[in-house]
C-alpha cells in the first residue's frame, strides 16, 4: 500500500493498540518512508508535506523526550500530535492525485493547457485553504482575473480558435506561477509550486518563468536583509514588474520578438536591483573582525539590532500608505549604527557617543512620522 494511503487509513485506535516503545518506533519508521516518498514525487503540495513532516519529526523528538522521562502520558499527547502531522502530510500528497480527471489530453494542445490551468487554480486555492496563509489583496485581484481567463479560454475553445484559447490557458498558467511563489514569500512559508512549463512549451513561456523567478529572488532578499537602499530597490523590481504584465500579454497576443524584448529589459532591472542588493544591504564582513569578548560581544548585538532593522522596515513599507521618510530615517539609522561599532571596536568613545546620538535621534524622528501626535523621546542635548 502506497505510505500516504497507508498513514490516512490509519485508525483511531492505532495509538491505543501498542506500547509506548512500539508508538514511537512506528512513527520513525512511518516519518522516514513519508519523507523519502515526498523526496521522490513531483507535486505541487511537496512544500506543505514536508513542513507537516518536520512538524511530525518534532512531535516524536518531544514523545522520545518524554519516554525517556518514563513521562507515558505526555508521550501519548506527542505521538497523537506526530500522527496528525503526519496525516495532514499524506492528505496534502494525495490532494493532487484526488483532483486528476479522467480525461487524458495530449500534451501541447489547448485542451491539456486548459485542464492544466483549472487543475493550477484549484490546487492553489487548496494550498491556501490547508496552510491558512495570509493573502493580499493584489493577490486575490490576479487571480480572480486568472479565473476570469480561464473562462475565456474555455468560451474561445467551444466557439472553435484552438491557438488563441491555448496561449489565454498558458498565460493564465503564467500568472498562477507567480501566485504561488508571491504567496511564499509575502507568508515566509513555502505553500505551493505550480510548474508553468512542460516538454513542449514555447521558449517564450521559459523566458517569463525565468523572469518571474528572478523578481521573486531579488524580492526575498531584499525582504529579509534590508534598509539602506530599500525604495531604490524596490523601484527598479516594480519596473520588472510591469515589463512581467507587458511580457505576458505580449505572449497573449503571439508576439513572439515583443515578448523577448520585454523579458531582457524586466532582466536588466533586476540585475540593476541585484547589484544595489549587493552595495547596499547588509555587510556581514563587519562582524567578523575578530578580537576580544567585548568585539564578539558586539557583533551579536550588530546582527540582532540588524535584524529587527529590517522587521521594522518591512511592517513600515507594509501597513503606511507613504512610508518614504520613515524608511529614509532607518537607513540613516542602519548607517549611523555600523559607525558606531566600528568606533567602539577601535576605542574611540567620542566618534561613538556622536553616532549613537544621531541614530538615536533618527530612529525617534522615524517613530514621530509613523505615530500620529507622538512626543519626542531623546533630545539632541
């Protein structure tokens, strides 16, 4: 029996039915069949199982503990509470296969673009459903127009223009690409992959794939390891943007050389965003100086000052309709910070006291102008 089918059928009385000893080596035998399993199938819910597995693989970890402890009944809450990770792992992997129709259509026609499309929606919605994400709005906007393509797609297939219902499917199919990988990192989870491509897609389909997954990288790092710079960035990636839409529908109107004209300009804006990236973000040589406890001291406060830097930034950009002056603040602040380590390194107390003064100051300037009516906390005095 198939492991995922085998974990599913599972009934309730299985915990009940064997010692605590048997419990825990079944669920080490179950956890590693599942994991090598999912290493070895191609699905869009591979990212969801395997977060389930993990959580599994704590779950028996915290069990063992409690065994070992001769604590019976907390290791009977963790191996339910592994079981049910574990089912949820082989409910995500037998998801798609439930979902697979009957019809079998031959590969490259707009019948199985078309059957791809509406297989990709319903697995993403799933996805969203099982992981209880969060979705933004302008996610939601996109694939409602993703529906509303598919639609199109179905009406021009009925009325008899095969080419023009093929290209609608695949670029619709485009879109939920993007979806998927914008959904994981708006949620800082992975959720879902939906593969755009197959053996016979047109060259212009890898080209907008490629793309869409260079903007995701760029995006993710400037996520999650910036502030100096971030607008500037970000500006050079929405350009990448609108050349992705304008690629897209490039593709929807089967013009083949605007489609790749498109494409390598959105390219050139992320590679303008990966270099900014580079100069301008976070500089992890300067911590490595090595010296003393107090220097070593110092950079675990650097990289966790840092660190919450960028969260701020982040919920900054996020939550105000115009952020530009308070993110301009905490580049001053991230800049004015490294300054004041570096003098603290080299013992120069006076170059210190000056640039801790002023990221103070900037970071309470940053504060007033997201804070409606807030008083001032430090005083250039």
């Amino acid at each position: 029996m198939d492991i995922f089918e085998h974990i599913k059928s599972l009934a309730g009385d299985w915990l009940k039915r064997k010692d605590a000893n048997e419990k825990l080596t079944s669920m080490l035998e179950m956890i590693a069949a599942a994991s090598a399993e999912v290493q070895s199938r191609k699905s869009s819910f591979t990212g969801l199982a395997e977060k389930r597995l993990q959580l599994a693989e704590d779950a028996r970890l915290r069990a063992l503990s409690m065994f070992e402890e001769n604590s019976l009944a907390d290791c009977e809450k963790f191996c339910e509470r592994g079981l049910l990770h574990l089912q949820i792992a082989s409910a995500h992997m037998l998801t798609e296969d439930q979902m697979k129709i009957e019809l079998a259509f031959e590969e490259g026609t707009a019948e199985e673009a078309i059957e791809r499309l509406s297989n990709g929606i319903a697995s993403l919605k799933m996805a969203v459903e099982y992981s209880n994400c969060l979705v933004s709005d302008q996610v939601k906007e996109k694939l409602i127009d993703v529906v509303r393509q598919r639609e199109e797609a179905l009406a021009m297939y009925a009325s008899g223009d095969d080419e023009d219902a093929h290209r609608v499917a695949e670029g619709a199919i485009l879109w939920l690409h993007f979806l998927g990988k914008q959904l994981e990192l708006d949620n800082d989870k992975p959720i879902i992959q939906i593969e755009p491509t197959v053996r016979l897609s047109p060259k212009e389909m890898t080209m907008i794939k490629g793309l869409t997954e260079s903007i995701i990288r760029s995006r993710t790092v400037l996520a999650v390891t910036h502030t100096r710079g971030y607008l500037r960035v970000e500006r050079y990636l929405n350009a990448a943007m609108e050349n992705l839409d304008k690629a897209i529908h490039a593709y929807l109107d089967g013009d083949a050389d605007k489609v790749s004209r498109m494409v390598t300009t959105a390219l050139m804006e992320t590679r303008m965003a990966d270099e900014l990236l580079k100069n301008t973000g976070f500089d992890e040589s300067i911590y490595d100086a090595p010296g003393n406890e107090v220097v070593d001291d110092l950079n675990l406060k650097g990289k966790e000052f840092f660190r919450r830097l960028v969260l701020l930034s982040r919920m900054i950009k996020d939550e105000y309709e115009e952020p530009d002056r308070a993110l301009n603040k905490l580049d001053s602040v991230n800049f004015l910070y490294k300054k004041c380590l570096q003098a603290l390194r080299e013992n120069n107390d006076t170059e210190a006291e000056r640039c801790a003064r002023g990221a103070h100051l900037d970071l309470d300037y940053a504060r007033q102008l997201v804070i409606e009516n807030c008083e001032p906390i430090y005083s250039d005095l």
